[in-house]
C-alpha cells in the first residue's frame, strides 16, 4: 500500500483529471480539427489570472471575456510583464469552472505548457488558442477559465 | 516464547522482578497494561492541550496565546487522541483480551509484540518535542493538508514525519501480530464463527491498519521529499496537485476513523449482552456488518471533499456510498438494541457506559448523516458541526468503550474490584459534562463557527462559554477516574473469575486475576461452546 501510494496514485491521479476533467483539468488538442458547429449557441469564457507566492510579474488577461461559438477555434492572451531586474521563471497551471465544463475545454496551444522565461523587465504577450467542445451540457453558459503563476527555482 | 524447559517445574513461573521487567517483556498481558498506561498518559497530555483550547474560547477575543500557539494545540490535540491516545489503548486491549478469548497462551509474535510498543514512547516523545523547538510545533491541523504542511511549514514538521513513520510501523506490527494470533493460535476447537466479537472487529480492524497505514506513511513521505528533496508531489509550480494531497490523506482517513470505532463495537457487543442476560441479537449479522463497513471504508473518502470542486457524479457517487454505511452502522444499533430487548437488565457501570454508547455514537452516526449530504455539507464543511460530530463519534464513542471496557475487565486484569459507587458518580460526571462539552458545538456550527480560530464573532459567545465550561468538567473528571482505577488496583476488593453474572467468554473460565500465563492447553470444545456468545 505504500508504493501504491507514492508510486502509483499520483500518476493514475494525473490520468483520472485529464480523462474525467476532475478537478478542473483542461484538456489538450493537437491539431484544428473540424466539429459540429450550431451557430446560434453562445457560451461566455471568462479569463482570469493571478500569481502564487509573491511571484514578481504582472500578469493579466488581455481581455476579460469573449463570447464563443462551441465548435470553433479563438485566439486570445495574457500579458505578463517582469518588474524586477533579475531574470524570472514561472510555470503558469490552467483551471477551469466549473469542473463539468473543464473535460470540453480544449486547448491547441497555450503558454500553460511550458516554463516561461521572463528577462528583466521583459514584458511578454502569451497567446492562447482553444476551443469549446459542442457536447458541452446545454446548461452551462459561462465558463472561467484562471491561470496561476508560480515561481520556479531553475 | 517460555515454553516450559524440562528443568521447569513450576508452570506458573512469573514475570521478571524490576523495571527490566517492562522493558523486556514479551507477555501480552504486560504489554497490554504497557499499551493502556501509555494510552492514558497520551490522553492526559492530549486533554491538558484540550483544556488550553477550550480557555482560550471560553470569552471571545485573544486572551491566553497567539493564534500561532493555538494553531498548535489543535493540531497536537487530534494527532496526539488519535495516534497516542486512542489506537493504543484498542491495541493495548487487543493485547490483553484477545489470547484469553480464544484460548491462546500468548499472541503469535511476542518479540514483535514488545518491539511494536516500545517504537510508541519514542515517537511520542518525538512528537511532543516539537514544542520546543524553533518556530514551534506543527500548525497546520491533524490533517496536515499540503501546502500548509508542505510550503509554509515549521521546521519542526519533519520530526512530526518521523513521528508518524514510527507510530505507522507500530500500528502495523500491532496488526500483524493480532491476525497471527487470531489465525493461528486460536483453540484448535474454535470455529472463525464462535470468535466473540471483540476478535472478530479487531481481526477486520488489523487488515484496515495493514491497508490504511501505509497509505499514511506514503503520504508524509511525499512530504518529505517535497519539503527536502525538490520533489514536487504536492506543489501545483512543480506540476503537482494539492488536491491530491487530501485524495491520497484521506484515502487513508477514513478507514482511519473506522480503525478507531470497530474494535469499539467489539467491546459494546460483550458488555450488553452481559447486562442483558441474552445472548447477543445477530452474531453472525454484526460479524457481516463489521466486514462490510470496513470494506466501505475504503470507498468513500472523498465526502470529507466536497468543497474542493468536485464534478456533481463525484459528489453524488461519494455521498450514496457514505449513505451507505449508515447501513451495517444501523444493523449494528438495532442489534444493540434487540438484545437489550426483554432482558433483565441491570446497570452496572460498565453497562451504563455501554447504553450511553449506544446513545451517544448514535448522536454523532446521524450528525455523520448529515455532513454526508454533498449540498448541505456546503454550509456545514469546516465549521464546528465538524467538530461536534467527530467528538461524538471519537469522545462518546471511542473513548467512552475504552472505559467501558476498562471498568468491565478491570476485576479480570486485577483479580479486584472497583468502588462501584464512585464509579456510578464518575460516570453521570462524565456524561452530563461531555454533553454540555459537545452539544452546543452542533449549535455554533449550524450558525457558522469556523472550526480551528482562537477567536470568534460576538454572537458565538455564550454556547462558547457553555462548552468550555463543560469541558473544564470533562477533564476533571479524569481526575476521579484515575482515583478510582488507582484504588482499584491497591485496595480493591478480591473478586470471583466471573464477577458479572450474565458474562460469558473464555476469560471468565480463568482465575479471578488472569495468571501470567493463561491456557497452557487449549480449551475443549464443550467450553468453547458453553462460553460462546451465540444463543
């Protein structure tokens, strides 16, 4: 039971929110793929960001919100600026809300999968393309979507 | 093992003379009492840190302490009940009761037996060392959730690790030791059936500890290389999950909770049949009951999460499950219950605390109930609800059969009686002031209290004053019962081998005072039969 708790429960853990969108885990897509749009159907996605542990950058969303079509594929991004004169590296960790919306949240590319570098005083633009899947549920019509920075060591 | 050697005559030899004699025993009844008085002391010291709180909120404002310091109190407060207090004391009767109730000489692995004791004072001690170090003891509650035990905590936190390491080998040990015993040294004559229950609840309890515990040990030391070795197990920036933290904890909390009550239930279901004079309602129902609400132990845990921002499948699943145990729970009570049923009941101290079990556990089952319901748990989760349920199920529950077992075989571990009047004071002390300790907690936590806050809004201040001052009264009624349990032991009066007249069980066919060694042939199976707890 012990190796099953510190071997195999945190990777299994891993799995189970990516499948399940337990936990609000966001999910990943590779390519543009083609889905079924129902054009008369709007759900709205709100940004937000915040920072963990005193991490020294500004960071905020480029816009606040956006109306999206289920099905299709948006642009949007977050800016982030390094106030201090030392060189910054953080890793951003995507939520979604609420947690029966996270599994249709989609993302094709996102400054969330990898460390970002920031130089000092270095103010980035991160983009962010993704799609909300049509099977979402009928009855969700907002979704918020928040990143947390956190500060890396090296 | 002291099988006689051809030189011994004297089968009856006894223990070693002298301190040396403790620490090298490997005689289950030595090691027992070794378990109960480490217990009690754990309990004194757990209580004194009780008490500390419970000043702290008797009038609203910071009077006593820094919220730091009262942090700590709570924190050592639940780990010492838990890990010091409670499970050795059920160990400690394990120890005792289980090699008389089935006939057995001693438990299967006694060096083990002595090791698995002597690690609890180290790690005790390891524990409350804490106290005094820099940056104090851990604060981070007995849950220890990351990343307040992992990011922010005092140094202090990795001996609290070790600590935890070293109470888990202890508890496992204990268990294998109990399954050994129950399996392979029960008399040849008795049937896993005609086990009475007490060794029944503490077989299935030994495979929740082999289950649960290592899941414990996993989970402090994920926090070891995470606080030391830049692992990030627990730390979202490093790609791991707080959340998961509380999976993994509680995947070992709540089989945790049901280490703590089972081998309760055992002691219950001697004690009433006894008083009773009826054999026990549903043996072989209470032995599935057990079984199962062990099994769906392991299936629940997510219900003490609600609020961690479940998808609504999770929290329904978990909140049918935790439902479900309410189930067995049930067959249990009514059983109780029935064998109270038009028997000619008499209320001996053991007995009062036995009904009072019923009672009270029954409170804190249903208060369970409903802190398992996913959308009312949104207002009761972290509140002082939480807090009244759990010492109902832990104080009046627990607690109240490990004195209840103590008053029922104290005349078997003594060969001496109690005073029997005091006793009774005792015990209508310890009831009423638990009651006034408790119930208003449910109270302050359905109007919003938080749990664990040195201080609180003006509206939460007289059911404060209420509990506290009822707890001030608990505590000192541990003052009597050592009184009583101490007179017991020196000055009590010499009692028969069945001083309880409806008790049945191999431990009454033994001397008044059990000798050192007991059932150097096993017993026949008429005995087994005449002692057994089923009708």
């Amino acid at each position: 039971m012990f190796v099953f708790a510190v071997v195999i429960m945190p990777p299994i853990y891993d799995v189970f929110c990516e499948i399940t969108g337990f936990n609000g885990t966001t999910g990943r897509v590779d390519t543009e793929q083609e889905y079924e749009v129902k054009e008369d159907r709007k759900v709205d996605v709100s940004f937000f960001a915040m920072t963990m542990g005193g991490f020294p950058v500004q960071f905020k969303p480029k816009i606040s919100s956006m109306e999206v079509v289920p099905g299709k594929f948006y642009t949007t991004s977050y800016i982030a600026k390094n106030n201090t004169d030392q060189v910054v590296i953080g890793q951003a960790v995507p939520s979604v809300a609420p947690t029966d919306a996270a599994l249709y949240f989609k993302k094709l590319e996102c400054f969330c999968f990898n460390r970002q570098v920031f130089q000092p005083h270095e103010e980035l633009e991160m983009t962010l393309r993704f799609v909300v899947e049509p099977e979402l549920d009928e009855r969700i019509q907002d979704i918020s979507l928040s990143y947390n920075f956190f500060k890396l060591d090296k | 093992m002291t099988t006689a050697t051809a030189s011994h005559d004297d089968h009856h030899h006894g223990p070693e003379k002298g301190l040396m004699r403790w620490i090298k025993t490997t005689n289950h009844k030595d090691i027992g009492t070794l378990y109960l008085w480490f217990a009690f002391s754990m309990l004194l010291i757990g209580g004194a840190l009780a008490m500390g709180i419970r000043m702290e909120l008797l009038q609203p404002g910071l009077q006593l302490m820094e919220p730091q310091f009262f942090n700590q109190l709570t924190t050592m407060h639940g780990l010492i009940m838990v890990f010091g207090a409670i499970m050795p004391a059920f160990v400690g009767l394990g120890n005792w009761l289980i090699p008389m109730m089935i006939g057995a000489p001693d438990m299967a692995l006694p060096r083990m037996n002595n090791w698995s004791f002597w690690i609890l004072p180290f790690a005790g001690g390891i524990l409350l060392s804490t106290f005094f170090m820099e940056g104090g003891a851990p604060a981070f509650g007995w849950t220890f959730y990351a990343p307040l035990s992992t990011t922010f905590a005092p140094d202090s936190t990795d001996f609290f690790i070790f600590a935890v390491h070293l109470l888990g080998f202890s508890s496992i040990m204990g268990a294998i030791n109990i399954i050994a015993t129950v399996l392979n040294m029960r008399a040849p004559d008795m049937k896993l059936m005609d086990m009475p229950l007490f060794v029944w609840t503490w077989l299935i309890t030994s495979f929740l500890l082999i289950g649960a515990m290592p899941v414990l040990a996993g989970t402090v030391t994920m926090m070891l290389t995470d606080r030391n070795f830049g692992t990030s197990f627990f730390d979202a920036a490093g790609g791991g999950d707080p959340v998961m933290f509380q999976h993994i904890f509680w995947f070992f909390g709540h089989p945790e909770v049901y280490i703590m009550i089972l081998p309760a239930f055992g002691v219950i279901s001697h004690i009433i049949p006894t008083f009773a004079r009826k054999p026990l309602f549903g043996y072989s129902s209470m032995v599935y009951a057990t079984a199962s609400i062990a099994f769906l132990s392991y299936i629940v845990w997510a219900h003490h999460m609600f609020l961690t921002g479940m998808p609504v499948a999770g929290e329904l699943y978990f909140m049918y499950a935790t439902m479900l145990i309410a189930v067995p729970t049930g067959v249990k009570v009514f059983n109780w219950i029935s064998t109270m049923w038009r028997g000619s009941m008499t209320f001996e101290t053991p007995m009062l605390w036995a009904i009072s079990f019923v009672f009270l556990f029954t409170i804190g089952g249903f208060s369970g109930l409903m802190l398992g319901i996913a959308p009312a748990d949104i207002q009761y989760h972290d509140t002082y609800f939480v807090v009244a349920h759990f010492h109902y199920v832990l104080v009046t529950g627990a607690l109240w059969s490990i004195i209840a077992a103590t008053f029922y075989w104290l005349p078997k571990w003594t060969g001496r009686m109690y005073n029997e009047g005091l006793a009774k004071v005792h015990f209508w002390w310890a009831v009423i002031s638990v009651n006034v300790l408790f119930f208003p907690q449910h109270f302050l936590g359905l109007a919003g209290m938080p749990r664990r806050i040195p201080d609180y809004s003006l509206q939460f201040a007289d059911f404060n004053m209420i509990s506290s001052v009822g707890g001030f009264a608990f505590g000192a009624s541990f003052i009597l019962f050592t009184y009583i349990v101490v007179d017991c032991i020196r000055n009590g009066k010499p009692t028969t081998s069945r001083p309880w007249e409806g008790a049945k069980g191999l431990e009454w066919t033994l001397a008044p005072k059990a000798d050192y060694h007991s059932f150097n042939k096993p017993p026949s199976r008429e005995l087994i039969e005449a002692e057994s707890q089923h009708s």
